[in-house]
C-alpha cells in the first residue's frame, strides 16, 4: 500500500511539473508597442466576438491603408484600415483594436485587443 502512495506521489509531481511548463509559452512573448501592420498575416488565435473573423484567415495590410481579408475557401474582402499610435481601425466599420507585437518560439505575431469590440485576435506574421 505504501509503494502505491509513493508512485501516486511522483506521478502527481510529474503531472504539477508539466502544467507549470505549459504556460512558459505565454511569459515567452516579447511584447512590444513597436512594429508595422504592413505585410502578409495568419489568424492563429481567437478569442471573444468572433461572427465576423474565421480561423486561418489571412490578412494582407498594405502601405495604401487597404487590408485584404481571405477566409480559407470564401472569397477575399477589401477593407480601408487607418493605423496610428497603435490603433488599427476599420473605417467602413468603425471596429477598432490596439494591436500589439511579439514573438513566441521565434515566431513573430500581431495581437489586436478589440477597443469597440469585445475580441482578441493573433496573428503570425507571414511576410513583412
């Protein structure tokens, strides 16, 4: 009985191990307030308000302030953005986001926390 105990004990030990490391990922994020929305990006992580986003999504900023938002297998949508002080709006919308940048495992991502939408959306950067 006293051997189950010990092996229960260092099971439960790996277990609190593991979890432990399973958020490294997260304190891994350099963040930043500094970078450019320009370029080619991936949705990769929703959170929130989502009837108008789908994963996978790319989204490619150009320097003319139009963004081309694809969903995997619908047709691409065109959109005018305005960026400034690390805030990207949407004009036609209105729905607006501080966007912040980061890079996790090496892998350089774009988050927009919504200001006039409850919403989180990361992206990784494809091409700059």
């Amino acid at each position: 009985m006293k051997k189950i105990f010990s092996v229960l004990n260092v099971i439960i030990i790996f277990v609190l191990v593991y979890f432990a490391t399973l958020g490294n990922d997260c304190q891994n994020l350099v963040n930043s307030q500094n970078g450019t929305i320009t370029g080619d990006w991936q949705l990769v992580k929703m959170e929130g308000n989502l009837q108008d986003v789908c994963l996978g999504e790319t989204a490619q900023f150009q320097s003319n302030n139009q963004a081309i938002l694809t969903c995997p297998g619908k047709t691409a949508l065109t959109r005018n953005y305005t960026y400034s002080s690390n805030i990207l709006t949407y004009t036609e919308t209105n729905v607006s986001y501080d966007v912040s940048f980061g890079t996790i495992n090496g892998v350089y991502k774009m988050i927009l926390s919504g200001r006039s939408i409850e919403r989180v959306l990361t992206y990784d950067q494809l091409t700059k």
